[in-house]
C-alpha cells in the first residue's frame, strides 16, 4: 500500500468523525437547541483561585520511576494577578512495594492519614506516579480553599467525577464538603474530554462546540449533559454532582467538560458566569485566564527534568560512590538510547 493511499485512508477516517451534520448529532445525543443555556458574563470582587499540577520523568529504572511533580495555585482579583504559591515542588518516586511513606505526608496534612493504600499496590508504576500528583494536586486545592472567602471562586484543573472510586476519592469528596461549608464556587475544568457519541465514538466537544456556536452565535453558554445519550453516560458516574458542557466565550474554539458539585444547585449559572467575565484574554480566549496562568507557572520543561536528573545523579555519585556505568546498567534501555541519541 502506497504512503499516499495509507494517507488517503486516514484523512478519510477522520472527515468521518469531524462530519456529521447538527440533525444527526441532535437525534442521537438528544441535545436539542432548548438545552443551551445562554451566559453572561458577570465580573464579582471576589478572588478567583486556579489549581493546577504538573510532573515529568526524571529516571526510569527497571523497577521504578522517579519523577518530579509540581503542584499549587494562582490568586486573582479580577484581572489582576495577586500571586502564585508552588505547594510541592519534588522528586517522588514509584515502586509497587515502598509507596506508604510518600503518601503519607500528604494525607497526614489533610487529616486522612487513616486512608487504606493497598488498592495501589499492583498499579503500573506511571499510575502511582499519577496517584501521587492527584493526591498533590488535592492538597494545592485545599490549601486555596483554606485561603479563600465566601463568594470566591476556585477553579480546578481537572475532573471531580471520575475519581470518585480511585483511592482518594474520599479526599475529594472532603474537600468538596469544605468548599460548600465554606461558600465558596468550586468547579472542575477539563482541558480534554473522552466524552462521545455515536456507533464510532466522534468527539462530542467538537460536534457541541460547533452546534452551540451555529444556534447562539456571538454568545457563551452551557448545557448540561444529564440525561443526554453520549459516552460514557455522565449518570453512570455516580458521583453527587453534575457535568456541563460550557462555552466561555464567544470567541473561543471549544466548549470545556465542567464538573459541578451538587451543593452548587441553583448557583451554577451563577458560577459560569463569573468564570465567563474573566475568560477573554487575548493569550487564551475561551479558556479561564485563571487556569491559563496556573498552567504555565506551574509546568514542568524537559529541561526541568534533565536538570533533576543531573542533579540526582551528582548526589548519587558523590554520596554513594556508584559509578555512572552501574547507574546505565540499572536504566531502562529506552533511556539509555534518548540519553546518547
């Protein structure tokens, strides 16, 4: 087969996903024009929060991985950026049988220290990884909403639902708890979203986005996605919120997944539209501006990376006296051939 025609062949697969007509995605997912719900953008005095992390390789041996995590939050008001606070900024690293201590700390300072990790073990060990920055991640969250004030809003990076049955569904679930005694607006903002719809799994944010565009032009607006026909079905995740599709700003490309705790009933449209009057900056329209910065204070380079490796590996040498050859022997030969390449 030709590269042209393997081209061909896969440009076709795609037009099929991207395709399909508003009357078909409207019969098959039940979204109707009813559903969406125009936004208006209502800028509030109070101070915005935006929760974020990030995590990169740093060695990969044979047996485990250790990685550098970053996690921690922005402070707005309004416009104006306050501050930046890093709550972690570390190395972890993963092994399948000496975890506890790492995740302890943590869970310790969220008074859940008594929390069961033998569901960890067994877990890949790019999955622990994952655990750990979630479980950071969390304690950024809580440490913005221990800082925050009735009427703030505190936007998180990420979903609430799907993590509802993970191991530390029960710190979410306690943070969300807080965040309502509180009275504070907590949403969950996805940067992708694996929500479907039809035989062929095409993109629902794609298909809304271009729906809610056509029928509201020049407007933002959300829908919410109970009871609607896409995939996974958002009433399988058994979680005690809700799960919106929201357009920001008129000018943005996409809708984002928002996850919406269920103390916010009757708030929501509220809480949308706070976001909304912050969401249109030039350097990310569409997307909070919040979360924009977060994300980029917060990242982690390659070379961040390389230069934890350098650093590991000075201490390992000068402490330990292993040779650099006995340190290339243990590594994952896939590292080996990027570290040479």
């Amino acid at each position: 087969m030709s590269a042209r025609t393997s081209l061909e062949r896969a440009a076709e697969s795609l037009i099929r996903y991207l395709s399909t007509g508003p009357e078909e995605f409207m019969r098959q997912t039940g979204i109707k024009k009813r559903d969406f719900v125009p936004v208006e953008p209502q800028p509030f005095d109070g101070r915005i929060f935006a929760v974020d992390g990030s995590n990169i390789k740093v060695c990969d041996l044979s047996a485990v991985k250790a990685n550098r995590i970053r996690a921690g939050y922005v402070v707005y008001r309004g416009r104006r950026r306050e501050r930046t606070t890093v709550t972690y900024d570390d190395l972890f690293v993963a092994d399948r049988r000496a975890y506890m201590e790492w995740f302890g700390e943590p869970l310790e300072r969220l008074g859940m220290g008594d929390i069961d990790l033998s569901s960890l073990r067994g877990s890949e060990l790019e999955r622990i990884s994952t655990y750990f920055r979630e479980l950071q991640e969390y304690v950024a969250l809580d440490a913005a909403l221990s800082e925050s004030e009735e009427g703030d809003l505190i936007l998180y990076d990420g979903g609430f639902a799907i993590w509802k049955d993970r191991p530390f569904g029960r710190v979410l679930a306690e943070i969300i708890r807080r965040a309502s005694e509180r009275g504070v607006d907590l949403l969950g903002v996805s940067k992708s979203s694996s929500f479907s719809w039809g035989d062929i799994s095409m993109p629902l944010v794609y298909h809304l986005s271009r729906l809610g565009k056509s029928l509201l032009p020049g407007s933002a607006w959300y829908v919410d996605l109970s009871g609607k026909n896409v995939h996974p079905d958002p009433q399988e995740e058994r979680w005690q919120g809700s799960i919106y599709m929201v357009l920001f700003h008129p000018k943005g490309d996409r809708a984002f997944r928002v996850d919406v705790p269920s103390y916010m009933n009757g708030r929501v449209a509220s809480a949308f539209s706070k976001t909304a009057a912050f969401s249109g900056s030039s350097e990310s329209p569409g997307y909070p501006h919040a979360l924009f910065r977060a994300h980029h204070d917060l990242k982690l380079s390659s070379h961040d990376g390389e230069m934890s490796w350098f650093s590991m590996m000075d201490a390992i040498a000068a402490r330990y006296q292993v040779s650099m050859r006995d340190l290339r022997s243990a590594m994952d030969y896939h590292e080996i051939l990027e570290i040479t390449g």
